[in-house]
C-alpha cells in the first residue's frame, strides 16, 4: 500500500515548482500564518476548512521543494564537453512529452538525465538515452568537439543542448548500426528511413560508478 506521500500529486506541481518554489513557500507560510491568527478568534466552520486545505497545501508544497532539492555534485560526475549549471533537469518522461510537442524544423533548448543505453563503439561520438517506454533519444555532440567513453552504456547521464525530431536515412541507420556493433544480419534488416528524437549537446555530465 503507498503512503501518504507518495500519493501526493508530486508530478502536476513539478513544473511550477521548479522555477517558483521559495516564492510559493514564503507565500503559502505567510499566508498560513495570517490565517491561523484568524482563526484563532473565529469560530467558524468555514474558516476551519479553509485553514485544514492551506495546511494540505503547504505540506505538499513543502515536502515536493524538498524532493527535488537534493543538489547536484559535480564530483560524483565526469564532465564531456561545455561544462554547465544543473538546474531544472526534465526526467525521461518529461523530455518524451516535449518531443512529442515538436515538428520536423522545431528546436528547444533543455536539460534532461537518464540512462544511457548504447554509446558508439569505434568513438564514443554519439549515445542514446532511454526515453519513457521503450522510446529513446539519439544524442550527438555538437561540432563533433568531445566524445564519451565506450563503456558508458548503462551509466546515468545528465546533457544539456538542442531537442529536435529528426529523419535519419538508411545509410545513417546502417552506419550507426555499424557503429553499434551489430551483426551483418541486423544491419541488413534495416530498410527503411526512421523518425527519431535527436538532441545536440553541448556538454555531457556522466555519473561515476
């Protein structure tokens, strides 16, 4: 059975938490506080119910500040490319909805961690990350300026740079394939262009194991 707070709707205030959540927090606690002053001289029914729903608020408020400030360190990553601030990062799911957002020619700029599921074999000069589902994104790395190692599959990794969607031909299927280590049989299977979620990054940050 989940507790309590893991029923909270952590997720629906995600967004404006990130950008807002010390002002939210000093607003709701100012609030509270008149309020719970007010009521204090009000014996009134619908004061006490204003006042338990703030309380809920807060708490959830509160407690989802406190999930997503665990802060990032440096030192628990190796750094690839632009070193930069880790701020609002989108999780998996996140990154899937604003690709789907996209058309072909549209491009946004953002932060997003995962995992890592396939790194080029010959360089380490592209990567993909898992998306929600069975979804992924295929990074690239932009002026073909850094690589990252060849055994970073399964590792955690946070990138900053352009989201975009892309059609990659069957030429750049076959080669990336190639790239991938896969058998001639594989490579031969492919016959078709494919849409894929591409990203350009700018710098790579790669949790240490």
């Amino acid at each position: 059975m989940k507790t309590f707070f893991e029923l909270l709707p952590f997720d629906a205030i995600d967004n404006l938490l990130s950008q807002q959540k010390a002002k939210i927090i000093t607003i709701l606690t100012t609030v509270f506080a008149i309020l719970f002053t007010f009521a204090i001289h009000q014996k009134n029914a619908h004061m006490k119910k204003m006042h338990t729903i703030l309380i809920m608020l807060l708490v959830v408020v509160t407690v989802s500040a406190q999930k997503k400030a665990k802060a990032f360190n440096s030192n628990d990553y190796a750094s690839f490319g632009d070193k930069f601030k880790v701020t609002k990062i989108l999780t998996k799911k996140q990154m899937l909805d604003k690709y789907k957002t996209l058309k072909k020619g549209d491009t946004i700029t953002v932060v997003f961690e995962s995992n890592i599921k396939a790194v080029c074999k010959k360089k380490g000069c592209w990567m993909k990350m898992e998306l929600a589902g069975d979804d992924e994104s295929f990074v690239k790395f932009k002026d073909y300026a850094f690589f990252v190692p060849l055994n970073a599959d399964n590792s955690t990794a946070i990138v900053k740079g352009k989201a975009f969607v892309d059609v990659e031909t069957v030429e750049e299927l076959r080669h990336y394939a190639k790239d991938a280590g896969k058998s001639k049989e594989e490579i031969a299977k492919i016959t078709k262009p494919e849409t894929t979620y591409s990203f350009l990054a700018d710098g790579v940050y790669i949790k240490k194991s």
